[in-house]
C-alpha cells in the first residue's frame, strides 16, 4: 500500500484536490445565492490567505513565504491573477449568458488547455494510455453535466458567441493558471506557492471592486452570517487545501492529467447530492460517473 501511493502520489493528491472542490462547490452555491458570487470570491480568498498565512508563522516565525526568486514570484503572481481573477470573472459571467449547464460543460475542457499550455510552455508530453484516459474520463463528466438542467434560464437551441468564449475563456484561465503555477513553484513548498497566487488574487479582485465600487455588496455580504459560515468552509476546502494539494499534485505528474482528475467534481458531487439533497440520480448520470472512474482508473494506470 506505501508502495503504490509512494508511485501515485501525484495522481492520489489530484484526486483528493477533487473531493475538497466538491465540499467547496457546494459550500459556494450556497453562499453565493444569498450574497452573491462576486462578494464570495473575494471573502474566500481573504479568508485562504489568513488560513495560509498560518503555516509559515509555525515554519519560520513571519506571515509570509520565503525563499522565492524574483521570478517565482512573477510566475505565481501571475498565475494567480489568470486563475482566481481573469478566468473565474469570464466563468461567473457565462453563468449568466449561457447557464451554468453549458459553461460547465465547456470548463470541462480545462484540461485539454492545461495539456496544450503544458506542452507549450513546460514541454510536457503525455502518452497515448494518459490521452485516452483523459478522453475517456471527460467523457463521463460531459454525460453528467450535460443530464443536468441549468439553474440559471431555460435550454435554448442556440447559445450566444459571447457566452461560448467566455466559458472557453474560464477554461483557458483555469488550464493556463495550473501550469504557471508549476512553472513557478519549482521545488518550493506548495501552501507557500498558494499563498503568493491567493495575494495575487486579491490584489486583483480589490483594484477591480475600487473601479466597480463592489465594496459596499461584500460588507453586506460580511454581515450575513450563513453565507459567512458557508464561504469559510467553502475556503478550507478551495483555496486553501483543494488548491495547495493541486499545486502538490503537479510536482509529480503533468499538468493535464492532473487537471483531469481534478475535473471529476461533477462525478463526486452526485454521492452527497442523492444523500444531503434527496436528488434522483438518472441512468445517463450513472454511466457518466462509471465511464469518468474508469478514465481515472486508466489515468492512474499509465
């Protein structure tokens, strides 16, 4: 058994990045039908930031991570800025455009971008056993999204270009995101790297709530105290664990098969669905979830 995760680790640390996202998926959709998802994206990385600035204080005493180049932080930085800011502002935006079904069935190409980026950037190279794996695991995923009504306006034949590339735009944030992460994690720790992207964040988040005067919507949001319960466990679970542990992940295995992986949240969410939510599982949701396991399967494999 110490064996296996000993050769796995990367696969098994992707794997439990997914099971956190899903507390945090939910964690999130809750509080963000009360405050709204703007003001929760910008408590939730505050609220990361104090849970990460722990660690250090333990390790050497200060708040801050240390040890970093000039570029590691460039990397970082900017990995934060195209994951938490750039990339989830055009995802919540084609929520509203073109509903959450189909913007989460186009996010379900973050890997194939985090493949694309990976190899462009970092020369990456996956075999064909991990491409088939990745096929075969977005495959079940896209099953499961696509049985799922949108929760935010009525199927349409026709979806608007607007709100395609905007999803695609989530997509590439969140693939390019994971891979200047890597780029600029090198061999340091992974809550230190986390640390410098969730600043990043924020600074991004704070000059675009100066320009929009968003300020006054997350003091609200602050005074709410079920959202407030909701967002603080939502940020243990994202950007705090589920994000240190993806950055954990990417030290040992590609970025894409990583991502793919961590992609599986539309899979791990039906289990708490059905018992938590009392929600009717179909059968095309039953084969997605089998079909996306076994791609998992094979992506542990290769």
């Amino acid at each position: 058994m110490q064996e296996f995760i000993s050769i796995h680790i990367g696969e098994i640390t992707a794997l439990l990045t997914a099971v956190c996202w899903t507390f945090t998926s939910m964690a999130f959709e809750f509080a963000g039908k009360k405050v709204g998802s703007l003001a929760v994206n910008f408590i939730r990385l505050a609220l990361a930031f104090l849970f990460l600035s722990i660690i250090p204080r333990i390790q050497t005493g200060g708040f801050l991570p240390t040890g970093f180049s000039g570029m590691s932080w460039f990397w970082l930085s900017l990995s934060g800025i195209v994951g938490f800011v750039i990339g989830d502002l055009m995802l919540f935006q084609a929520f509203v455009v073109i509903g959450a079904r189909v913007s989460m069935l186009i996010m379900s190409l973050a890997p194939v971008m985090a493949g694309f980026f990976g190899w462009l950037i970092l020369a990456e190279e996956l075999t064909l056993y991990h491409i088939l794996g990745m096929f075969i695991t977005l495959l079940g995923i896209a099953l499961v999204i696509l049985n799922r009504p949108s929760s935010a306006k009525k199927e349409r034949v026709k979806y608007p270009l607007k709100g395609i590339l905007l999803a695609l735009g989530g997509a590439a944030g969140q693939g390019l995101g994971l891979v200047l992460s890597k780029l600029g994690m090198g061999e340091h720790d992974a809550f230190a790297s986390t640390q410098i992207r969730v600043m990043a964040g924020l600074a991004g988040f704070t000059i675009i709530f100066f320009i929009s005067g968003y300020w006054s919507k997350v003091f609200i949001a602050l005074k709410n105290r079920s959202a407030m319960i909701g967002i603080s466990i939502g940020s243990f679970f994202g950007p705090f664990l589920g994000v240190s542990l993806s950055l954990f992940s990417i030290k040992y295995i590609s970025t894409a098969v990583a991502s793919t992986i961590m992609a599986i949240v539309p899979v791990l969410i039906i289990p708490p669905a059905i018992l938590f939510f009392k929600e009717k599982v179909t059968l095309k949701e039953f084969i997605g979830a089998i079909v996306a396991v076994a791609g998992v399967i094979m992506l542990f494999m290769g």
